[in-house]
C-alpha cells in the first residue's frame, strides 16, 4: 500500500471487488486426477531487520535496505534505531505443504484504512476505506515460486519514497490524491489487513481456491492473517507547524486486526 500513489489504488468502485482471481475460489477441490489441493501449514510474520534473502520479489530490493535487502520495521529501519522513511514494513513467510508441479500461487490482501490530520488542536479526517477494501494492484510484492516450500510478500504501507526527517512543507497525501494541510501537526493512518492464499492448477482443471490456513488455537478455522498499521507523524518540535516530520513513538506494524471502531475514530 503506497500513500503517494492513487492510481495504483484504482478507483473506488472497483476497490470495493476483490480480486477477480477469487471470484471462482472455493476450498477442498479435487483435481481430475483426484489430487488435493496444498494447504497453508505455517505462516511467519516479520517485523525486524530486513526482507528474507531467498524473496524473490520485484520490490524485496528497494530502498532502505540492508545487504540488499528492504528494511522491515517502523520506519523501515531495520536493524537500525533510527526511522528511515515515512512508511512501515512487513513481510509474511507461507509455508506450503503438499506443493507439486503445476500449482501456481497468489497472494491476496484487502484492508480497512483512514487518514486523519491535527490542525490548530482539531483531528480531521481525511478519508477512510471499509474492510473489503482491494488492496491487490499488482505482484511486484510477491514471491509466488516456492523457495523450500515458501512463498513471500512484503509491504510498505506509508510513503516510502519520503526520507525522515521530512521538512516544513512536506506534503503526506491519501490514497485518493487528498493532501495534508500545510500547518497539521500530526498526520495519522490506520490501516487493518486481511492476507490469504490462493492456488490453482491447469493441468488437474482445478481454479482459483482459497488454500486452507492453519486454524486459530482451540481449532477454528483461519479464514485470513490479520495485520495492522500505524504511521503516526509528529512535528519537531512537538506542535510546532513550522517544525520538520519525524516517526512518532506511536507508530507500530505488527499481527492483529483494528476494529472499524478504531480506525474511524479520531486519533487521541
């Protein structure tokens, strides 16, 4: 999810679909010659230091990184202690059991988001997205060929492309193109992410399937990986309108869903 991008957001009426690949996704499919489907036996979700060196993604390189690896972290610092850019980063690790020949893999993610900024003590919202949300534009993020049994994605919710500390009037825009106010204070997003697997396989007449995930404690099925992230911008000095941006200690990515409460109430 790139901030400074809207058109790789699409537009609103198309957000709201899913993938197309999951339109014909169902689970437990048999092939023609009887086989089942691979399932999802393990999943890791890193938050430190930098992409796995084995990610075969297009964007697993970018900048920050380290050994040629992206950062991963707040403010993609990696191992670092010193925030990086105005964007977070995470990569999850699905491990595969079952994978034969001819079974292709996609990774699909859709979020729930909202942008707020302080101006003169006031949080204003920007623009919210409801759960549901596309946020599957393209396969730059995705290592879909299994590495011992594993495939990858990564993401840099954020803007990535905004070094910190950023100057006085620097410009943080939603998805949609909407900008921040010169004189904000503070600049919040809040995104919650819903990640899942889908496999299909030509050869055995087997469509697109949502691949089976491990099942939560107690036994229940796991329908998706939730995930969240906060990128909370402050001013340095604090309050000042005129001060450069910095990472704010608030800021976080890691495992777990945000409510629709949280994401649409304003920042306190």
């Amino acid at each position: 999810m790139f901030h400074q991008s809207p058109a790789q957001f699409g537009d609103i009426a198309r957000a709201r679909v899913v993938n197309r690949r999951r339109t014909e996704a169902f689970r437990g499919s048999l092939g023609r010659l009887g086989q089942p489907m691979p399932q999802v036996s393990g999943f890791q979700f890193r938050n430190t230091n930098s992409a796995s060196a084995v990610n075969c993604c297009v964007g697993c390189t970018r900048a920050p990184a380290t050994g040629g690896h992206t950062n991963l972290g707040v403010g993609q610092r990696g191992a670092g202690a010193v925030n990086l850019v105005a964007a977070n980063a995470m990569e999850i690790v699905f491990t595969i059991a079952g994978h034969r020949a001819g079974i292709e893999y996609d990774i699909l993610r859709t979020l729930r988001t909202s942008q707020w900024q302080r101006r003169g003590g006031a949080w204003t919202r920007m623009e919210a997205f409801p759960m549901g949300t596309n946020d599957d534009h393209h396969a730059d993020d995705e290592c879909l060929s299994p590495r011992s049994n594993r495939i990858f994605v990564l993401d840099t919710p954020g803007w990535p492309n905004i070094a910190l500390p950023a100057p006085n009037g620097t410009i943080f825009g939603g998805v949609t193109g909407v900008p921040s106010a010169a004189d904000a204070t503070e600049i919040v997003v809040r995104d919650s992410f819903a990640e899942w697997v889908n496999a299909r396989s030509v050869d055995d007449g087997i469509s697109w399937t949502a691949l089976e995930l491990p099942p939560l404690s107690g036994g229940t099925p796991r329908r998706h990986v939730y995930w969240h992230n906060i990128i909370w911008l402050i001013r340095n000095p604090a309050g000042d309108p005129t001060g450069t941006w910095v990472m704010g200690p608030r800021s976080e990515i890691r495992l777990t869903a945000l409510s629709a409460a949280v994401i649409n109430a304003a920042p306190a």
